[in-house]
C-alpha cells in the first residue's frame, strides 16, 4: 500500500497530465480540513476560511500544470492559505500592511485520527482545548501544525518564516506546558514524537 506522500505525488501527476477532476477531488478532500483549521484559526471566521480554501484550490486547478514544479505541496498549501489570510486581514482592518503574527491566531482544534481517540471523553476534549488555548499564541500554532497536521519543523519554519530551531523551542515550550496543565492525561505519546535535527 502507498504511503501519503506517494498518494499525493500521483493525484498530483493525474491533476497535471491528465486534467483528471476525480483525482483533484480526492486531493481537495485529503487537505480541506486541516487547512480549513489553519485559516480559521487565523481569521476567526467560518465563512472567510472556507472562501480562502475555495480560492487557494481554485488557484491549484488554474495552474495545475505547474504543480510538478512546486517541491513541497504541503508547505505550499499552509502558506498558500496563510497569505489569503493576512490579505483578508488587511482588507478587513483597512490596514495598507499588515505583519504577519501568530497572535493574529484564534482558536485551535483538534482533529480525532485513530478509533481509540474516539474514545476519549468530551470532559477530557475540553480540558485539552482549554489547555491549548492557555498556551502562547505562537506554541499554539507551532503545536497545532506539528502534532495535530504532521508537518516537519523545515515546513512550520517555512509557513511562519521563523527558524526550525524556533520551531523546536517553541513545541519544547508548548509540550512542557500542556504537561502542566494536564499532568494526569499527558503520556508518551502526547509529548514524544520523532526528532528532528534541526
């Protein structure tokens, strides 16, 4: 069975060559969500989140055949949907330039992904949203897109134009924190992970 990566790679290629909607389809529908929560917890706005995806994967298909050249479509997508954000930002607050900041961030969600997360109760959700969005606003973000979307510390770093030893530091922060907070339901699994050289 093929990985994700190798996934994408060939809707990627089916986009391209062939102009295959079906293949576009499925390859909306593996980042819509994930990055439906990037752009939401920007904007603060469900409607304004769905219009920038919609107009960041409408750009995709315009220029599909372009897509080969893109090296990491991952990265490409968060920052894609980033600078749709700060563009409506600046629309929205009059400002002629806006810097981006991770304190422009809202609310962070988290995504159920095995069937034993399904397990866990709404009392324990809670307290983990509630200890997330204690959390800076920048370790939010960094946590978010690293435990919660799986990318690597060179793509935050990229998407957030900070260094991956910022990164790193900052996800120690966070992680240290939620172990505060939560230090009864923290375990391996939540603060562990592979680690990355930076």
């Amino acid at each position: 069975m093929k990985d994700q990566s190798e996934y994408i790679k060939d809707l990627l290629m089916q986009i391209s060559e062939a102009d295959d909607m079906r293949a576009y389809e499925k390859f909306y529908y593996s980042f819509y969500t994930p990055l439906y929560n990037f752009a939401f917890s920007i904007v603060g706005s469900k409607q304004q989140a769905e219009d920038i995806i919609s107009d960041v994967f409408i750009k995709i298909w315009r220029f599909r055949k372009s897509l080969p050249k893109v090296n990491n479509i991952s990265t490409y997508l968060y920052t894609s949907v980033r600078n749709g954000a700060i563009d409506y930002l600046n629309r929205k607050r009059k400002y002629k330039i806006i810097h981006f900041s991770p304190s422009d961030y809202k609310d962070i969600f988290i995504e159920l992904r095995n069937p034993s997360d399904h397990c866990i109760s709404t009392e324990l959700m809670k307290k983990i949203n509630a200890a997330i969005n204690q959390l800076p606003p920048q370790c939010k973000v960094i946590f978010r897109l690293v435990k919660e979307d799986g990318l690597s510390y060179k793509q935050v770093a990229e998407i957030m134009h900070i260094s991956p030893l910022t990164v790193r530091n900052q996800l120690a922060i966070a992680t240290r924190r939620m172990g505060e907070i939560l230090p009864e339901y923290i375990h391996e699994d939540f603060s562990s992970g592979k680690k990355e050289k930076v």
